[in-house]
C-alpha cells in the first residue's frame, strides 16, 4: 500500500492527502472544478514541472495556466516540438534550426543535408507545416516525458538525424537524459512540455528573411498569434553574431564543450578578443 502525504495546493489554499508516487496529473483530477482551468505545467516547490511529475515527499505545489510566464515557455516549448515533428515527417533529411527570438517569434531555418538553407515558402513549406502541426493539435497527441541512460538516448537521436543534439550529450556526461516522444518522434528540451498538443493551439508561421517566423499566442490577446513587428538593426546583430561564431568554430554549447576538453580555451578566447577589437575599431 503506498503511503499517504500531504501537499499543499496554493490554487485551492489548503493542504491535500495524495498517495506517494501519485503525478501532479492525477493530483489536478480531483480538484479540477476548484481550480477552474487546465494547467499547462505546475510549479513545485518554486520549480517548474511537467504534469506527469510524481509526488513522493510533501510539496507546495501551484497549478499554472499557458498564460503565465513559465506557461508560456512551456507552450513555446510544446509549439517547437510540434514544429520539429512536422518537418521530420514532411520534410525527411531536412534539418530545422530555431535560431533566436525576434519580431515577436522565433525565427528558424531549414538546412538541407549539407546544411544550406532553403527559402522557406508559403505554399512549398509553410503551409503544409502549418497545417500538419494544426492536425496534430486537433489530435490531442500526448508529449511523452521519458528519462533513460545517456548512451541509449544518443543512439535514438542518432537515428533520427539530431547531430547536434548528439555532440551536445556526447559532451555534458550526464548519466540519465530526459527526453519527449510525441507522433513517433523525440527530442529534449531545456524544461517541461504540455501534457498534450490539444493545449497548443495557437501559433502561426510567417515568412521572414531566407526563413520563418514561429509566432506564438499573443499575450495580450492569448486567442491569436502575435503579430510580428521589424527588427531590422536586431536581425543584423543576430546575423553578425552568427557569422562571428563561424569563424570561431563555436556554434553552440557542444563545440564550447569540446574545446574546453581539448584546451582550447585560451586560444579561443584569444581569436574572440582580436575580432571584438577589429569590429570596434571599425564602429569607430
């Protein structure tokens, strides 16, 4: 028999006995009609977790609507995975790379193998992506929270094509890796995802520059996307900074990693401090 414990729940301001083990899901079905709203995610104990974390030792635990502020990462999470399934399974041997936050959205690329980008189109791309990730969310697919060792983690994304995501694990040594499934294709993220795609809803694609924009809901009017605004000057800086990590061979946390194990850190930083001088002298 498993033991019982108590939680406090701030939604409903009291404590509540729940059985050890029992998920903050489960907790959520029986006070679903004081709480009044579907959490996306639930803050325990002043962190952020996923509705399919258990409860085995007594929590402070606050139920958290897509509209509050770990709610909405949460859902920019949700909406990524969503986007990555519907290239995977649309585009086979393209690579989707969400670059940086901008306009609003999120801009992204789509590589070819040999990592060239391909324009993103209306009709060819956007459109087929959009309406794959709306049928998912039609679906309520559930986004699977899974956690294996790291090596059986690595062959799966291998398999599936995610090198980098591979050069990443390959180089933090963790021994477990958390990862999400969803319509038979997986991926980890820096933090929880929605519990299902019938809870990520709203979103758009809109063409911009040699990519996309993802546009989540927007926060002032959570029923539509957000419409995006220019950032000429703020894509520029992107850009450059970009080409900068190019030239240095450090394109994401995987490569900083490998140079550090190979002690490479003074030289790197070396060649980062000439080319900052070399751009400020011409500011100048």
């Amino acid at each position: 028999m498993k033991d019982t414990l108590k939680i406090y729940c701030e939604n409903v301001q009291r404590y509540i006995d729940i059985e050890g083990g029992n998920t903050l899901s489960d907790t959520y079905g029986r006070l679903r009609e004081e709480i009044g709203f579907e959490p996306i995610c639930a803050r325990v104990n002043n962190k952020t977790e996923d509705m399919s974390y258990p409860v085995f030792s007594p929590k402070q635990v606050s139920f958290l609507p897509a509209t509050s502020a770990s709610g909405r990462r949460v859902y920019v999470r949700s909406l990524s995975m969503m986007l990555y399934a519907a290239v995977y399974k649309l585009f086979p041997g393209t690579t989707l790379r969400m670059e940086h936050s901008i306009s609003r959205g999120f801009y992204c690329r789509l590589l070819t193998a040999d990592g060239k980008a391909v324009p993103a189109e209306e009709d060819t791309h956007l459109g087929p992506l959009r309406r794959y990730m709306q049928q998912l969310a039609a679906q309520s697919l559930p986004m699977v929270r899974k956690e294996r060792l790291t090596k059986d983690v690595i062959e799966k994304f291998r398999r599936q094509g995610l090198a980098d995501k591979v050069r990443l694990l390959e180089t933090l040594h963790n021994l477990y890796t958390v990862y999400y499934t969803l319509d038979g294709v997986c991926d980890s993220y820096g933090g929880p995802l929605a519990p299902h795609t019938g809870m990520v809803t709203v979103f758009d694609l809109v063409p911009y520059k040699e990519g996309f924009l993802l546009m989540p809901p927007d926060p002032e009017c959570p029923d539509k996307p957000c419409r995006p605004v220019p950032q000429e000057k703020m894509y520029d800086a992107f850009t450059r900074y970009l080409q900068f990590n190019r030239v240095i061979r450090v394109a994401d946390v995987a490569d900083l990693n490998q140079a550090v194990a190979e002690h490479k850190t003074g030289q790197l930083i070396n060649v980062a401090e000439t080319m900052h001088g070399n751009y400020i002298g011409r500011i100048s």
